[in-house]
C-alpha cells in the first residue's frame, strides 16, 4: 500500500509563498488603523461643521442682531458676525461650544487642565480661534501626526488636518 502525501519541496513552497503574501498583505491591514482613525475625525469635522451651520442659520431667523441664544435649554453665545462662541474665548469656552454643538459629543477637555489620555481630544483656544486636537496617546507629539480641527470663531472657517509643527503654546 502506497501512501500518498505532500513532498518537502512542495511544503516549502507553500510556505514561502505564504510568507510572500503575509509580506505584501500585512502592512495594508496595519494601515486600516490609521484609515479608521482619519475616519472617525473627518466625521467628527462634518458633525461639528453641521452644528456651527445649524446655530448660525438659528442667529440669522432671531434677527442676526444677537449676541446669545437660548435653545433646547441652552444658551450659545455669538461672534459679532454670527457665528457661535464659548461663553469665554478660551480653552474652556472652545470646549464649552464642542459640547453645546454636538450630540454625543467626543469627551474633550482643556490643554493644560486635563492628563492626556483621559479624554478623546483636547481644546486650545483664544480670541478668534479653536482649535481641537486628537492626541494619539499620552504626549502631544508633532511626530505621530495627532489629528487637528480648527474653527475661526469670526469667519466660521472650519478645516481640519494633521499636524507636522506643533507651536501653538
């Protein structure tokens, strides 16, 4: 009785075309986490973008002459040219106006008064800007490109984008 199986240069073959294929496959799979995670914050940008348009349209009908608006309990404060603020423009105000806006809002907090890591993005804010960053771990490091969205409270400019240099301290 013969037995009939699989020669060694045939299992050798097998295997180096699999380690072919895992080669090619392997670094489009690990890239999916960074597709995943753009994802995720260009749908945050549309949410918030959604939101500053929706508050704006709201000014407008009260008679664009308002410099607060109280709706659904609560009360969004405005730029001389329509477009909502924090309460204070600061940090806190720009965190203030990302909960206000969004419906299940990502957790956020302020530079400087929250441990990185504990929340999912982080404000900085003065003037006549916000800016909301998605920090990748427990460092604001320019290195690891952490995601950025910027919204210009007197233009109502939102845009979005990675950071190379980070010298907004």
């Amino acid at each position: 009785m013969r037995q009939r199986g699989f020669t060694i240069i045939e299992l050798v073959t097998v295997i180096a075309l699999l380690g072919i294929m895992s080669a090619v496959a392997l670094p489009r799979f690990i890239d999916i986490t960074g597709d995943a995670e753009e994802a995720v914050s260009s749908s945050t940008l549309g949410s918030f973008s959604t939101s500053l348009s929706l508050a704006r349209s709201a000014w407008f009908a009260k008679g664009a002459n308002q410099t607060s608006i109280s709706m659904d309990g609560v009360t969004y404060e405005y730029s001389a040219q329509g477009w909502p603020t924090g309460s204070t423009l600061d940090s806190s105000g720009c965190s203030e106006l990302w909960r206000d806006l969004m419906q299940s809002a990502p957790s956020i907090g302020e530079f400087g008064t929250v441990t990185l890591g504990d929340t999912e993005w982080i404000s900085f804010g003065n003037t006549s800007l916000c800016l909301f960053l998605q920090p990748k771990g427990t460092a604001i490091n320019a290195a690891v490109d952490p995601y950025m969205l910027y919204y210009f409270t007197n233009a109502g400019t939102v845009s979005a984008g990675t950071v190379t240099t980070f010298n907004f301290l």
